[in-house]
C-alpha cells in the first residue's frame, strides 16, 4: 500500500495478525529485503510492517538535500507511520541503515518499542571503538560524502562499481535497477551525507547515548561480513542499559537475511516470543 505522511508518501506493506513487528532496511535495498522474515513471521502469528524508507524504491524522494535524509527523518516517518496505522508498540528489526534508525527509534521513543533486533550495524559508538579494522572496512563511507563525485564512480560503467561492492547481495540487479531514476542514487546516498559525515567517523568522541533499559535488545553479526567486524556488534553491549543478547549466524554475507534466511527467521521468532 501507499502511505502518506507529513512529508512523504512511502511504500509499506502491512500482513499477518498478532503482535506488531516493524522491520527497516538499510543501503540500497527497499522492504523487499525482509520477504523471507515476513512469511516466517506472519506464519508464527505476527503481524509484519515492511517500510520502503524515504530515498529508496518507488517511496518519495523529497527535495532539501541531505538534510531531507537525516536518520531522525526517517524515525519520525516511522513514528508517524505507527500512528497512521494505529500501532501502539512494536518489536523493531533493522539492518544496515535501518539498525541505525531504529536504534534511534528506541532511543527517542523506549515507550513504543517491545523489543529491538539489530541486524549487521551495531551502536555507532562500538562502532567507532573497533578499531583499525572497522576503519578500513568502512573506507566507502568517506566516498559517500562527496556529492557527484560518489554518484559517478558507483554510476560509471553501468554501476560496474557499485555492482562490485553489492557482490555477495542475492539480489544486487534487482537493488539497482530503481537507483538508475533520476535523483535516486543521491537520494540514498545522502542518508550517510546527513547521519555519519566524516567528522562523526573520525571526529573528538561524544558522549555515547545507551540504548534504553526498557529494551531488551539482540544483535545478530554474520561471519562473511565484509563491512562490518564481530568487535563493532559484540561491542554493542557496552551501550545496552537493559537486557542484551549476541548471536553469530554464519557461512553469510553483509545480507544474512537473504543468505541464511532460515536461521535469520529462527533468532528472530526466538527474540519476539521472549519479549512478547
């Protein structure tokens, strides 16, 4: 279906009966991402709200530059989006940049928020403390922020480039073909102008912001990741105030979801039915 917001109209699908489960995507991808999750889920007696965020699919990519991008856009369409669809609190599940949001959803709102699953991307502040590793591996941040000039070298040579970098994505022709639109490649890359320019990357440390006690949290790392290390997951539990649990799926990539999506489903479904 279709939302409209304040600012945007999103597409969002809605399935299944029960206790409410938001799952949010990240970079490139859209809601599709979470199709084998959703079968698992609803099949449990869940309901499953799938999100396709502002900047990415066929939802709205408003004008404003990065700033239109900023993460706390992103949670405030969600937060709106729950109470479009009369949602009090939900389970949340993000990955990649949709692990940022929804950390930040939690944070902002503990009281609308049962439980919360990372998935890949831990709290930027492990993130930042894990070392030389994680720097390197988070190398392609640094080329995000340069407006054009990001956009050509992933664009170059019918996204040669960006098709590299999405290698190990089961559904990497399927996640660029939309990024081909005018406008939709900026659009997505300006989620990182706006919530982790260089300064927040290498930047004097800030005080860190632990998730909230009231929230049991899981992060879920997979052992073929190759942009993000175990030590920038694991060091989640430094800034976890409540509960927190660790789990290792391996044999899968940057996109366990879709390499392993029966084990995915099973932490998952363990996870909700302890915190429901």
């Amino acid at each position: 279906m279709r939302v409209d917001l304040s600012d945007v109209t999103l597409d969002v699908e809605v399935s299944g009966d029960g206790p409410a489960v938001l799952l949010v995507h990240g970079f490139p991808d859209s809601g599709d991402l979470w199709r084998h999750q959703v079968a698992a889920l609803t099949a449990a007696g869940f309901q499953c709200v799938v999100p396709t965020l502002r900047g990415f699919g066929a939802s709205d990519r408003p004008e404003g530059g990065p700033e239109a991008y900023h993460p706390a856009k992103h949670v405030g369409d969600l937060v709106e989006l729950l109470a479009r669809l009369d949602l009090d609190r939900v389970h949340l599940v993000g990955h990649d940049w949709g692990s940022g949001i929804a950390q930040g959803l939690a944070q902002f709102f503990p009281d609308r928020v049962r439980s919360l699953s990372i998935l890949s991307v831990g709290h930027l502040a492990s993130i930042r403390s894990a070392g030389w590793e994680q720097r390197q591996r988070s190398w392609y941040m640094l080329l995000f922020q340069l407006g054009g000039l990001a956009e050509d070298w992933l664009a170059r040579d019918d996204f040669a480039n960006l098709r590299e970098m999405l290698g190990e994505h089961p559904d990497a022709e399927a996640v660029i073909e939309p990024l081909r639109a005018p406008g939709a490649l900026t659009a997505a890359l300006d989620i990182y102008r706006s919530g982790i320019p260089a300064e927040v990357q290498f930047g004097a440390d800030v005080p860190a912001v632990p998730l909230p006690e009231s929230v049991p949290v899981m992060g879920v790392w997979s052992t073929d990741d190759r942009f993000l290390t175990e030590r920038s997951m694991e060091g989640s539990a430094e800034y976890v105030a409540g509960s927190w649990r660790y789990e290792r799926v391996e044999e899968a990539g940057h996109w366990l979801q879709l390499d392993q999506p029966e084990k995915v489903s099973e932490l998952l479904l363990s996870f909700l039915k302890e915190n429901s």
